[in-house]
C-alpha cells in the first residue's frame, strides 16, 4: 500500500481553463456570430446552476434545440460541435504539467481526481497526455468530494494530498469525510491534506513542482 497518494484536480489546476474558454470563444464566434455564441455561453453557465458543474454537450444540445435553422444551419452547428471534441487541450497545459506529475510519482501515487460532464471532461484529461502520464490512473465524478470514501478504498493509502483550485470543495471535504461513522478509526489512522492550486506556471523548473501552495491539512 503505498504511504501517499495525490487527488489532482484538471481544470485550472493542470490545465488552463480560463485559456480554452477564451480561445474556444474567439473561433465559434467566427462560425457562428456574436450574438449565437453569447446564447451558448449562457447556456454554459446554465448547465452549472441547473448540475453545479459545466456540462458542454448538454449545452450544445440546448442550443440545437433553441436556435433556428435560420441563425445556426446544422453544418455550421456539426463544426462547431467538432472544435470542442476536437480541441487541443495538450496546447493548453500549464508549463511543466506532465514533468510535475511525473515528479509527484516519486514520492507517491497520482491520481486525477475530476469532475463535470464524463464524456467532455475524460476527452479533455486523456488528449491532453495527462492519463498516460499517471498511466491511467482518472476518477471522473459529477460531485467528487461526494465519493472520498469508495476514492480512499480503491486507492488505500496513510496519507492524502488533495489538489484542486476551487477553495469550496477543499471545504466541504472535512465534512464529507465526517459524515459516515464508520470514519472515526480511519481518521485516527490517515492524513488528509489540502491544497490549493495556485494557478501559477511552474517556472523553476520541472523538477521543483511549486505551482502547489498549501491550503490546510485535516
């Protein structure tokens, strides 16, 4: 059983997100106009409040649904569909991405530990190069800090390095890990630590994974 093993977060953690969006934003544009492409990003966002997280086919399905023929003909909606299924998410790695994880193997287990729709989101981690690097080792969940306990029992381990960027699951997590009784012995056994990712270039190197700041340790 190895002594350690890292959850790793993708978006905005490994991957820059905020970069996709903006670059995905400029080339549907061209295809499909301005005012289009501002009804599919607040279908975006809709998919968030309706689920608590993105799920982009389901907003590509909403605009079909929602948009005439007259404002997105269906080759134009087919090619725009393929730019999301077909983005090059490896371009949009942070710097020393790969070199990081295949740092933290050293002294633990790394596993990607995502959430969001399970088809855009495994597309995302395995085309980017991020599975193979961890050699394969991807939980995908709509709520991901709703299963630490099935996680901490595929992946037993004495201590934990949660990483991730958004500061409201690194919250919820002590609660979770709380709320079943049976945690009180594996509490007294295991650590849990939290990290924030800062969302920062590594830029001293690949081997110095600094772009991880610490968040608190449970």
């Amino acid at each position: 059983m190895p002594t350690l093993v890292f959850l790793i977060d993708v978006d905005n953690t490994l991957i820059d997100n905020d970069f996709v969006k903006s670059d995905l934003d400029e080339h549907i544009k061209v295809q499909m106009g301005e005012t289009v492409t501002n009804r599919f990003w607040e279908l975006y966002e809709q998919t968030r409040e309706d689920g608590d997280v993105i799920n982009i086919p389901l907003a590509l399905k909403w605009l079909r649904e929602q948009t005439p023929l007259s404002e997105l003909d269906e080759q134009t909606y087919e090619h725009v569909h393929s730019l999301f299924d077909n983005y090059p998410f490896f371009n949009a790695l942070y710097p020393y991405t790969l070199e990081t994880l295949r740092y933290l193997r050293t002294p633990g287990l790394t596993v990607i530990l995502s959430d969001g729709d399970l088809y855009f989101q495994a597309e995302k981690i395995f085309n980017s190069a991020i599975a193979e690097t961890v050699e394969g080792r991807v939980l995908l969940y709509t709520h991901k800090q709703e299963h630490l306990h099935e996680i901490m029992k595929q992946f037993p381990a004495d201590h934990y390095a949660m990483i991730d960027d958004k500061p409201q699951i690194l919250i919820d997590t002590p609660q979770s890990l709380c709320n079943k009784e049976n945690m009180q012995q594996a509490r007294n056994q295991r650590t849990f630590i939290l990290i924030l990712a800062c969302n920062i270039s590594v830029t001293c190197g690949p081997t110095v994974p600094n772009n991880f700041c610490m968040c608190s340790q449970y």
